[in-house]
C-alpha cells in the first residue's frame, strides 16, 4: 500500500462513474428521507455517512496494487466462508432466517461481503486457467465447488434471496470469463429438473406462500400477496409525476412495507413517479455501461472478469428488486443497490465499484499468470 | 492475455451489456402499463385504502313527560372496552375481571362474538355500565388487563327505573341480522342503541337523529391521521309524551304490592295521564343488551313482569261492562230507567239458577239502582230482551273488541256475537251466554287500556282515540250516536254508585266522579256469599276492577283499574281509581 502509487494515476480517476454513484446514492438518500416522513434519522444520516465510509474503502482498494488485489481474494474468500458459518452457528434471527453477525458496533451480513470475495476467487481461477481449459469438466466442477459452497451455507440460514443472486452472479462470471454455452444449457436444464426437490426439501413454508402468492396476489390481499398487491397500488396509482415529495399516500400511511429497503423502488415512483423512475434506471444503465467499457478496456483477464461480475451483480440486483417491485417476481429480500437501505449492501456495492474504479486506473498492469 | 481469450472476453462482454440494458425497458413498460392501462384501479385501490369512513353516532332524544320532566336520557356512563389491537391473553385477562368486577360469562361470550367480526381499531364495549366501585377496580388494575380501557360514553337511563317501564321501553344494540343487512349508516355504529320496546321502538327513527360521518386518513392499522372531512350528525329529536310521570308515581305507589294496572286518559284529547303496568323490568339494565341471567329471572318471574298489562293483558270486563250494556238498553228499548225487576239473589234460566252477587239479593229494583247496587239480576231480566249482536255493536262502538291503534302492540280483546261463538265453541248461543254476557263474564275479555277508552268515550260521548304523544292541534273525536240524555242518565248512576253505591268507599269529598266497579270472576268457581276474599287462594281470587270519569258533569279524566286477583273492585281498585283521577284532574288544572 502505497500513497505515492496513486498520484501518477489520478489523472485516470474515472470520474463520470463517481458522478453516478454519487448521484444514485443521492437519490437515495433522498428517498430515505422521504421513507422517513421527512427527517434526516433514522435513515438517511446513516445511509449518507456509510456513503461517506464507502469512498474510504474505494480510496483503501486504490491503494492496492493489481496483484495485492488478487493476493488478498483467496484469503477473503475463506474469510467469508469462515464468517458464514460463524454466522450459521450463533448468528441472530432477522426475518426468519440468520444472517447478520453483530461485531460489536456494526452489523456484518458476511453473505454479501462474500459476492465480492467469490467474484475475485473466481475471476483469479479464470486468470490461471487457459480458454480451452476453462470449459474441461474438471474446470466447471471446481469454479461450481467455489460457488456453490458459499450458496449452500447460506441457503441454510436459510437466505433463499442471497443465495439465489450469489448463484446467479456467479454463473454471470463464468459467463463473462468464457465458459462454454453448453455448460449454461445444462446447468439451466439440471436447474429445472430439480426445481420440485428444491421446492419441497429447501423452501420454508412462508417462502412457498410468497411464491404461491405471486401468481394470484389478488386472492389474499392481507395475506402473502399483501406487499405485492399494496406495491402494484403505489406504482399504478402514482401517474407521471407521482404524488410528491412525502405525498404518497401508500408509503406514508404505511400500507406499503419494507419502503426504505426492498420496497424503495415503489417509494421513488410513488412519489416521484415514472419520472422519477426513469431517472434512477437511466442512471444505473449509464453506470453499467460505463463500468462493461470498463472491463472491456483492462488488460489483464483477473480484474476485467471481476469488474464484469461486479456489473453484473449490480445488474441482477436492479433487476430482481424492480421485478418484484412491479410484481413480476416473488418477493425475495433483495435491495436495489446505491438506494435500498443497509449499510453491508451499499459498502460491499460500493466496494464492487472500487473494484471498478481500481480496473480503470490499473487497466493497463498486466498480472502473472495466463491472463 | 492471450489474444483469443481478450476477444472471447470482449464479446461476451458486450453480449452481456445488451442482455444488462435491455430489461430495463421491460421494467419500464411494466411501470406504463401499470399506471396507464390500470391506473384507475390503483388509484381508486390507494384512495380506498386511505380513507375510512366513519359513522358518528347523533345523541337519542330523550323521552319527556307532558310536563316536561325527563322520562328517559342519555346518561354519560364509564364504559369497559376491549380495544381488539393491543389484547393480549385474553383468557386471563378476563379471568383478572371475573375476580375484579364479576365479569359474567356471557358478557365474555359476547365480547368474543364482537372481536370476531368488529375491525381490530374499532373498540369493543364490553360493559356499558360501570358503576364508580367497579371502575376504580378496573382502573387500578389496567396495567395487569392488557387491551383492556375504560371510556366514557352514553347510556340510556330512566330516572324512574320501574315505573314507566312498559310505556317507555328500553334499547339496545341492533341484532346481528340489522347490523349486517341494513344500508343505514346508524347500524355501522358499533355503540349503535335502538329501540326495542315501548315508545322508545314506536318512535325510534324520530329518537335516532341522523348519523353524521367522518372521512379519516388512516394509515394501514386503520389508525386515524387526519380528518379529512366531517359531516355532524343530527341530534335525535326529543319527544312530548302525553303521560305524566308523577302521577305514574302516586298509580305506582297506590298499587303497593298489587299485580295490575292503572290508565288515566284526557276524555277530550285522547292522551293517556297514566299508563301502568306492575310488576315491570328495569330499563336501565338493558340498556347495554339484556343480560342474560336478568331475562331468565324476569321470564320466570310468576306475575309476568315482562307482560305490558295495559295492552296486553286481557280481562273478564264484568260488572264495569254494565254501564255499557245499559246505555245499550236505553238506545235499543231493551228497557225502560223506570222498568222494575225484583231480585231474590237469583235467577232460573232453564234447568240452571244464575245467582246475583248478594247472596239476599236487591229486591225491586230499577236501572238506576241495579247499575248503582250492581245487580246481576237485574241484568239478567235485561239480557232476556236484548240481542247479543246488537250489544256487540255498542261494544266495538265504544273501543272494545278491537285494536285501540295506540301504536304499542295491543291485544284485541273479545266481544262475543253468535257467530263468535259458534265458529269458537262450535255451539249456537243460548240464554245463559246473554246473561253472563250482559255482567260481562263469559267470552268477554278486554285490556285495561280498552276499558279506560270505553270509559272515555261513556264520558264525553266522542269516539275518543287513546294516544301517547301530546298533539300538535286538539283532535276532533266523532260524536258518538247515542242520545245525550242517556249518556247523562249513565253518568248519573255512575256518579251514585261512587257517591252510595258498590264505589261508597272510594269517594273523593268534593270532586263529583263517576265509577264502576267489578269483580271478575277467574274461574268457575262460586264462592256463595263472602264478604272477604282473604281466607281464598290468589290465583282463586277474582279481578278486582274499577273504571271511572270525572268532574261530574263535564268529565275531562277517565280511568280503569285492574288488579289480577284483588278481590272485591269495590273496596282495592275503585280507591285507587279516584285517588289517581283526583290527581289528574288537580295537575290538568280541572279542579283545585
């Protein structure tokens, strides 16, 4: 770690991806004000302050060479896996299911720092491996034990939401690092074929309800299909402009849940409308954009699969959020990443774009290995 | 990096870009059809789910006598709520007020069916009437009684308890079925109180008002945050009864330990003085639904103290029948005034002796004396001429056998004709059913308030209507056809027999009344000659009864008395009859 190592490439600061992050954290605190009826506590302070220890940590990863980075991944992945069973062992029960690890002061949710601790295992494994290897079977069968290890710990807790992006952004690096399409096609169709056993021995009964829930909302309003339907009311009810700043009646009068953290979404187009919406996905699409010409432009093969799985984690995140927002999804609790309340949420995402960031400066550091 | 693994890289990567852009405008779709292809439906869903409209309950009119003393109002009362969010174990919670205030099981029941179905922020009343013994307990020991309020709301409640309980009524919550059916907006009340009897029934959608309406913003527990809009409700409208409660008093004093009933009524306006049935139920403790342990009590109760006698209850007129039958008998010819009959105690028809109520019998005797001294032989010679059917008309002409139509539920008593008695008995009439019909024995039977109209209608000749409002204007009754002269030779007779006759005892120095007394027989039993009924069953003992008007010659009250099982009419109702009729005319200002 090095100050003096990052003055020759300041110059390189990709300032229009700090731009958007900061904008899209903007938006939300703004929106956690709102959820707040109008106060700064007891989320918006916080949520702009983990902002403020997110840059720290970006300033930390800038401070690493390209292969301290890569050095470090191995061990913070077996960090996390450490933590997750910590976690499963004595870690507190928080909407059914275990996942946070208090540390005196902060709460720890070890599975999200553990997206970002996967997404470099792996990309460093693709590094060392070459193309034609990294669709041997032995290959697949080490980088699925690498992502799978952590899913299955945490589908324990059982977080089905986490476990299903951890998989998801997983199956996105191999993806990007290469791997061939037949082993997506029969992996999806392996999926399919076990989705029953999945659902009798992994899913509790509540999580089998939402899903039930999901396809007929209506027939329960009070029930399962409550935060679903109340969301689809908010969104539809909010015209163009939406209702104002603290106008929507939905998220005000609390009939919709869960608004400052999975339900967010629903606050921002509530109140501010399609507009508003429109804002924050035009923002986060640029921010994608900007970070896959990113990992287009890094030289070496480590950094520019993990900043393509960092884009595609914070895309399959958006996604499911916005899905289950608008009822196109059961609910599972996952955030809207930059916006949702949560300080290992915002830290890790912001960590991801650090990661990003770090790609940018770096980009044309070549690493040893076959990358 | 090698190169094929930097352009594999480079395409996948840009595949992925597209496949990481595009959803978004399939969200963004989503979030048009949303608002614009069903927009009306959410918006419609947010304003409902928004605002709640809330009943808001007008205060009852209460119930006022003619003198505008208060016969019935809304007392504030402190009330036991179960508010359904914040229960918890409820179980011991309302073991914790079985100990502390005798909660009953029923009144838990109750309570129970209410949470079942009120919404949870709607508070439930669980007692409406707690006195300040029991509300110290509660409050004492809300900590410990978790849901569990006290509150103050308002209860009906009749000053005179008893006293005018079957003319006044009670109320009571609405049943299941009118809560549950009905569109009115005074049934979503949950403390929603109705009449169920009484004039408190009769005139309850006067009494109701309009329910007014609050629009609340609520939050989704149903809380309220703003009053969006308020509309009051209308206050029931108070209401003039024609009765007066004091001397509801004095009858119901005067009746002591008696099973009957007393009616005054205004011979020119028709409105009832006073109206009283004894024994009766206390309103008061209906008034939060009736307990169940009270009803079983009261259905059991031997003298019926649920029974409205005044309409309900139904008589032998007997000898309080003879001034009619004589009026009958002057308008027909059936007999001369002059016209003599000799009375030796008893009178042959056939092969059965019909016997006078003296055992010596009266001697020769006039229509005068034999309505005076209440001869039933001399009645007897009378019902040898008359036609029953003819009678009957008189009957019906002056109030009885039907219907008065005072707007309480009414029995319509019995008047017999021939047809009556052949379709009832499946017999043809014979000489004994005219004489026993002339004393008004045998089918006749009639309620209280029935006599006090004939009464009434003997005394100002009017087809005088009973009624128990104050009119707005005097009525007009029509006169009745029957000659002024005869009436005033009724009157005249009726005057003696309290001034010396079977009334002597019940006379008031210095007001001129009339009466009539009668003693009818309950069962078929002839007692021979007692001059006591105190040694005699009571269920064995006759109806003692009295009916009357005054001032002689301008009547302005008329009144009958029925005690079950008093004795002799002459010496237990006639006393009560012209204490009552004196104190009526005194508060109407009639004499001094």
């Amino acid at each position: 770690m090095n100050i003096r190592r990052l003055t020759p490439f300041l110059h390189r600061m990709p300032w229009h991806i700090i731009w958007l992050l900061t904008a899209i954290v903007a938006i939300g605190v703004i929106l956690q004000i709102d959820a707040a009826d109008g106060h700064w506590g007891p989320y918006a302070w916080r949520h702009a302050a983990r902002f403020g220890i997110g840059l720290g940590i970006i300033m930390v990863i800038l401070m690493l060479s390209p292969r301290q980075i890569m050095q470090l991944s191995m061990a913070g992945y077996f960090v996390c896996l450490a933590l997750l069973l910590v976690v499963e062992m004595l870690g507190h029960t928080a909407g059914g299911a275990q996942s946070w690890l208090k540390l005196g002061f902060i709460n720890v949710q070890p599975s999200e720092i553990m997206r970002l601790a996967m997404i470099m295992v792996l990309a460093q494994f693709y590094h060392m491996v070459s193309l034609q290897e990294a669709s041997k079977t032995i290959n697949v069968i080490i980088a699925a034990v690498i992502v799978l290890l952590p899913v299955v710990i945490i589908i324990l807790q059982p977080d089905l939401g986490t476990a299903m992006m951890l998989m998801i952004t997983g199956v996105g690096v191999m993806f990007a690092a290469g791997v061939r399409w037949r082993w997506f096609i029969a992996a999806f169709g392996a999926a399919l074929a076990l989705l029953p056993l999945a659902w009798m021995f992994l899913l509790h009964e509540y999580q089998q309800r939402r899903i039930l829930s999901f396809f007929n909302p209506e027939s329960d309003p009070l029930g399962a299909g409550y935060h679903v339907l109340q969301s689809k009311i908010a969104i539809g009810s909010a015209g163009f402009f939406g209702k104002g700043f603290l106008g929507g009646t939905q998220a005000h009068l609390k009939f919709l849940p869960e608004k400052h953290t999975d339900f967010i979404f629903t606050l921002l187009t509530e109140d501010f409308g399609l507009f508003g919406a429109l804002i924050l996905m035009t923002l986060l699409v640029l921010l994608i954009i900007s970070c896959v010409r990113v990992a287009m432009r890094t030289r070496n093969h480590f950094m520019a699969v993990t900043v393509m799985g960092v884009t595609w984690s914070i895309f399959a995140y958006t996604m499911v959020n916005l899905a289950m927002a608008m009822g196109l999804m059961p609910v599972v609790g996952v955030p809207l990443p930059f916006v949702s309340y949560g300080g290992s949420s915002l830290l890790t995402f912001m960590a991801g774009i650090g990661l990003v960031i770090h790609a940018h400066v770096y980009r044309d550091e070549r690493l040893p290995g076959l990358g | 990096m090698n190169e094929t693994k930097q352009q594999l890289f480079t395409r996948r990567a840009m595949l992925m870009m597209g496949a990481m852009t595009l959803p978004f405008t399939v969200m963004l779709g989503r979030i048009v059809g949303l608002q614009w292809f069903a927009g009306h439906k959410y918006k419609k869903l947010a304003e409902d789910n928004r605002i709640s409209l809330r009943p808001v309950l007008a205060p009852r009119g209460r119930l006022l006598d003619r003198n505008q003393q208060i016969a019935a109002y809304n007392e504030k009362a402190f009330r036991l709520l179960i508010i359904p969010e914040q229960k918890e174990h409820l179980a011991t919670t309302f073991k914790r007020l079985e100990k502390l205030i005798g909660l009953t099981a029923n009144e838990q029941k109750k309570a129970l069916d209410k949470l079942r179905t009120a919404p949870s922020y709607i508070p439930i009343v669980v007692r409406a009437n707690l006195n300040y013994e029991e509300l110290v307990k509660v409050q004492v020991n809300l900590p410990d009684l978790p849901g569990i309020d006290v509150d103050e709301g308002l209860i009906r409640h009749y000053p005179q308890q008893t006293v005018s309980a079957h003319i006044l009524g009670y109320v009571g919550p609405p049943t299941r079925e009118q809560a549950e059916k009905s569109q009115d907006p005074f049934y979503k009340n949950p403390d929603a109180q109705l009449g169920k009897e009484g004039i408190e029934k009769m005139a309850d959608l006067k009494l109701r008002g309009a329910t007014g309406r609050r629009e609340l913003e609520v939050n989704a527990y149903g809380r309220a945050v703003r009053e969006v809009a308020y509309n009051p409700p209308v206050n029931g409208k108070d209401i003039q009864l024609s009765i007066d409660i004091n001397l509801q008093q004095m009858a119901y004093d005067l009746l002591g330990e008696h099973v009957g009933s007393v009616v005054a009524i205004d011979t020119i306006t028709g409105e009832l003085l006073v109206a009283l049935s004894k024994p009766a139920y206390n309103g008061n403790e209906f008034a939060g639904g009736v307990p169940t342990d009270i009803w079983k009590k009261l259905m059991a109760d031997p003298y019926k103290p649920l029974l409205n006698r005044i309409t309900q209850g139904i008589y032998a007129p007997g000898s309080t029948y003879k001034a009619l039958v004589a009026l009958a008998a002057l308008e027909e010819g059936w007999m001369r005034p002059n016209e003599t009959v000799y009375c030796p105690g008893s009178m042959v028809l056939g092969n059965r002796r019909f016997h006078c109520w003296k055992f010596e019998g009266h001697g020769t005797i006039d229509m005068h004396q034999g309505l005076v001294k209440s001869c039933d032989v001399y009645y007897y010679q009378l019902a040898k001429q008359m036609d029953p059917d003819v009678l009957a008309r008189y009957a019906h002409m002056f109030g009885l056998g039907h219907r008065t139509g005072l707007g309480l539920p009414e029995q319509p008593g019995l008047i017999p004709t021939r047809e009556i008695k052949r379709k009832r008995q499946r017999e043809p009439w014979v000489g004994g059913d005219s004489l026993i019909t002339a004393i008004g024995q045998g089918l006749n039977l009639a309620t209280p308030l029935q006599l006090a109209v004939m009464s009434a209608r003997l005394a100002s000749g009017a087809a005088v209507v009973p009624t128990l409002f104050q009119p707005e204007s005097p009525p007009i009754f029509d006169v009745l056809p029957v000659k002024r002269s005869h009436l005033e030779f009724i009157h005249k007779c009726m005057f003696d027999t309290v001034e010396g006759g079977t009334a002597f005892g019940a006379r008031r120095i210095g007001i001129p009344l009339g009466g009539k007394t009668g003693t009818s027989q309950v069962i078929s039993k002839n007692h021979g000659d007692v001059k006591s009924y105190s040694g005699i069953a009571r269920e064995e003992r006759p109806h003692a009864l009295f009916v009357g008007f005054g001032p002689i010659p301008n009547p302005r009250v008329a009144i009958s008395v029925v005690i079950e099982h008093g004795g002799f009419g002459g010496a237990v109702a006639a006393p009560i009859g012209t204490k009552v009729m004196e104190a009526a005319l005194k508060s109407l200002g009639v004499v001094l």
